[in-house]
C-alpha cells in the first residue's frame, strides 16, 4: 500500500518521539537510589523488557506466576519499573496501614493531563494538594448527598427499560452499549447537570462524552499518549478527544454559570451542586471554578464505564447462573412487586442484589489494576525502594486467589452473605474499588446506581446469552467485554 512522505514523517516523528522518551527516561533513572537487587522479575527482553509477557491477554491474571514469583514482582519496560503487588497483606500495607508513606499516585499521567489541562483531577493531584480536595469531594459521596440522587438512577433505567420494552420479545442487543448509554445519562445528568439523551437520540454533548468514554479507549491511538507533545500529531484519533474535552467544558461552564442565578431552593440535588455548596471545614474556601470542572470529568472517565462493565458483566453471570438470576427476581418482586419502586427508604432490603453487584465485581472487577507511588525511600520486606517507585496494585489476581476464594472461576454472590462479612478474604483480598485513603470516592454511589439498575431492570425482564463463544474479556489489563455483550431481551410475563 503507498503510505505518502506525510506517512512517513510522521511515523519518521513518532519513533524519534520514542528514542527521545526512552533517553530522558533513562537519564532520570539514573539519578536516583538504585533499584533494590534480589526482587524476583517478570521475565523479558533487551530494550523491550517485559512487553511481550505484559500484551499476553491473561497475564495479570496468572494467580499461579505470581504465586511462583513472590508477593512483589519487578517489571521492566521502556516506560519504565515497576513493582507488580499482587499478595493481598502487601497489598494492604501499601495502602491502608502505610497510606502515609504511599498516598499519590505515579506522575506519569501528568503529561496526558497537562495537555487536556485537567491537572487539578483529584487522581493526579499530590500530598495536601490531594488531602484538601478529597476532603472537600467527600461529602459529595456521603450517603445523605446520595439519597437524593436515587431518583435519577431509576430515572434514566426506566427510559432503558421502556426502550427495550419497546422491542419485540426475544431481541437480541449489545447490552454493553445499552448500559454504556444509560450510564452516560446518570453521569450527565448528575455531575454535568445536562440531560445527554445518550439513550434516546443522542445529542451532540453524549457524542462528544461517547468519544472520550468509548471510542478513545478502544482507539489504537491511545498508545501514543505517553509520547511527548503527542497533542501535536495529525492523527485524527488524538484530536478528536482534544476537540470533545474542550466541548465539554463549554457545556460545564455555561451549567455553573446558570446554576449560580437559580434561586436556593430551585437548586437540583446533584453531584455538581453538592461541589458548589462545598465549604471546606478548615479554611471555609470553595471549590474553584477549575476544580469542579476538574472534577466533573474525572468522574465522567472514573464513574461511567465502570459502572457501565460491572452491569453488563452481572447480566450475563446472571444469565449463566438460573439459580442466583430467579433468587433475584425473587426478592425484587417480594420487596417490589411489579410496579413498586427503589427508594432511599427499601434499597438497603435489596440483599441479594447487591451481592449480585459484589460478586461480578470480584469476578470482573471494572479497574484490574490500581497502583501508588512513594513519597520517600521506603522499606518492603526488608530492601530499599528508591523514591518515586512505581507500585501496581494487582487486584485481578487477588479476586481469583484460591486460597481466598474456593472455585474462584465460580459465580456465587453467597460468598457475600452476612456471615462472611469479616471474614479475611472480604477484608484483604477484595479491592475492586481500591482501598485506604486514596480509595474509591464513588463507591456508594457507584453501589447504588448499579443496584437500582439491576432492579430495576429485571422487575420487567429476563436475558439470555445464546452464543457459540463464552463471553470473555478484552484482556491485558482490561476486563470489559471483548465484543461487547449480545443478550437475547425477554419480557417477563
Ligand atoms: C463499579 C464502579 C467503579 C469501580 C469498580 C471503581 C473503581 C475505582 C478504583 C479501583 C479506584 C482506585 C482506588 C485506589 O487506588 O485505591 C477508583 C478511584 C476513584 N474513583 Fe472509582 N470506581 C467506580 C465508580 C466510580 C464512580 C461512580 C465515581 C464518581 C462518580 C468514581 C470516582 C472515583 C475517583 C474520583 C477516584 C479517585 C480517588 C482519589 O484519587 O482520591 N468511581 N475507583
């Protein structure tokens, strides 16, 4: 095929990008405390290190080669080391008992974020900077600020609801893409105060949101964001999220600005007016106008997909486990009946439900990895990390650790009961929504939101999975479907 000398300059650019990337990474390295010796390694390659062993599709899952290799693991790359954590006590030292000595995250996204100039996300700020902001962010996620918000959850199912309804029985959908849409509209609807339409037709403010969410983590293009001044390369992959972050400011400027003039008690209860009353309880300052917008995409790119997986992943273990499924529908329809509601006051009877939520998260947890950075030399059982080591949670491997959890290949939400509240693999092996301080702020909405969806939806139907092919997902560290989720739609009778 002819590739055109603009082809080849660019790609010409590209690869003197990466030999510049891989100099100045190697000149920084140089220039701190050594790395420690005797740390078991990922095995790898001159120059490319570990790549080849880290594109393998179900290499973090691979509980038997960490088992082998020890509780933490180097893994060489041009990007850089880093230190593969995948024992659930170390886990739980980095993150909770020792927070202090772990609290950032690594800076690497900072030169991603510069470029969309979101450097006052709550994931990329640092130390105090990082402490004030979680402190102002957190009443936001408290259960009282949740409550209200209930009611757009059911709002934007029941549209998903009557949308399928409106198909003839027995169709089959991508449910993934479904969810996706129904998870952009609480989002919009919540932290942008903006109605997307994403379930309906679509406007142009759910495009610009599908083409960050959606299209930019499945473009290929996303692999040259580590690249320096990246944002200068014509390649329309890069610049079409350029162009939609800087549409979503718009929008997120023009809704502030409107919601300043609405009286008081016009003010809807929403993640975005929680963030304009926020007070902080030391200084008594808000939250600056960037800060919020700051906000309002991180939780677009944090709380949508993840939201938008853990539901399609319950539909289809649902939908391969008849059992659990009719205990669903069981207590939905003896807490509901057909026509009853969720309701701040019932969605804590919704037992099952939720350990329906629980268990599909363990089995396919929405962020497979999570990780941390320290703040000074530190000590790991017993040898010395330099400064700014890299530390990459492993959490995949943890939900499927036989030693925690028996037949983990296994769909069984009565791991959650009440009985095992305490015991050691809730407590230590279960992360799906991190831990410690630097934990998951939207847990609860996140709980909330998937359970009153899963209610919400099999009050009225029933799905079925009726490919040749199991489902499976994407790999490497992403645990979303690989192609997308087809479920066959059954009204229930
Ligand atoms: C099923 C859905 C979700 C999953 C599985 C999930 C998972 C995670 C994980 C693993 C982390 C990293 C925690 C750590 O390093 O210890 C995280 C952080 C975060 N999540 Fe979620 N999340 C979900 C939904 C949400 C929602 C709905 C929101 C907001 C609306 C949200 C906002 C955040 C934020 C802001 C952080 C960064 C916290 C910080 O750095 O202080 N997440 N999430």
């Amino acid at each position: 095929m002819f590739f055109g000398w603009i082809g080849w300059l660019v790609l010409a650019g590209i690869v003197l990008l990466v030999v510049l990337f891989i100099i100045k990474k190697r000149n920084a390295a140089a220039k701190r405390t050594p790395d420690p010796d005797g740390v078991p390694e990922v095995p790898g390659w001159p120059i490319i290190g570990c790549i080849p062993a880290l594109l393998r599709k179900d290499f973090f899952l691979d509980v038997q080669l960490f088992k082998k290799l020890g509780p933490i693991v180097r893994a060489k790359s041009p990007m850089g080391v880093f230190y593969i954590v995948s024992e659930p006590e170390l886990a739980h030292e980095i993150m909770l008992k020792r927070a202090n000595e772990f609290i950032n995250h690594p800076k690497q996204s900072e030169t991603i974020n510069k470029v969309f100039d979101l450097t006052e996300m709550l994931t990329v700020v640092r130390d105090g900077i990082w402490k004030r902001r979680r402190r102002m962010l957190s009443p936001s996620f408290h259960w009282k600020s949740i409550q209200p918000m209930l009611e757009y959850f059911s709002t934007h199912t029941n549209i998903l609801v009557e949308r399928l309804l409106e198909l003839p029985d027995g169709t089959r959908v991508d449910m993934d893409d479904w969810l996706a849409r129904m998870t952009l509209d609480v989002i919009g609807a919540t932290a942008f105060g903006t109605d997307f339409h994403a379930l309906r037709e679509g406007s142009e403010v759910s495009k610009a949101a599908k083409v960050i969410t959606t299209d930019f983590q499945k473009s290929g293009a996303r692999f040259l964001l580590f690249l320096p001044y990246w944002e200068k390369l014509p390649i329309e992959g890069l610049q079409a999220p350029l162009r939609a972050f800087r549409r979503l400011k718009e929008i997120i400027a023009e809704v502030t600005k409107m919601r300043q003039s609405l009286p008081p008690e016009e003010r809807p209860h929403d993640l975005l007016q929680t963030m304009l009353d926020a007070k902080d309880e030391e200084t008594g300052q808000s939250l600056t106008q960037k800060e919020i917008l700051d906000s309002v995409f991180l939780f677009l790119l944090a709380g949508q997909d993840t939201t938008a997986s853990a539901l399609t992943w319950a539909l289809y273990e649902l939908s391969q486990n008849p059992e659990a499924e009719a205990k669903l529908v069981a207590e939905i329809d003896s807490i509901l009946g057909p026509d009853g509601v969720p309701t701040p006051e019932n969605i804590n009877d919704f037992h099952w439900a939720e350990q329906c939520v629980k268990e599909t998260l363990r089995m396919h947890p929405s962020a497979t990895l999570t990780n941390r950075d320290n703040n000074e030399d530190v000590e790991i059982q017993g040898k010395i990390y330099p400064k700014e080591s890299h530390f990459l949670i492993n959490i995949w491997s943890m939900h499927y650790d036989p030693e925690f959890w028996p037949e983990p290949k296994k769909f069984d939400p009565s791991r959650f009961d009440e009985e095992h509240k305490n015991s050691k693999s809730l407590l230590r092996a279960y992360l799906p929504f991190g831990a410690g301080p630097r934990g998951c702020i939207g847990f609860r909405f996140a709980l909330a939101e998937a359970k009153i969806c899963l209610i919400l939806l099999y009050q009225k139907l029933r799905f079925s999975y009726e490919e040749k092919e199991k489902a499976e997902p994407m790999g490497f560290a992403g645990s979303k479907p690989k192609n997308g989720m087809p479920l066959v739609v059954h009204h229930r009778k």
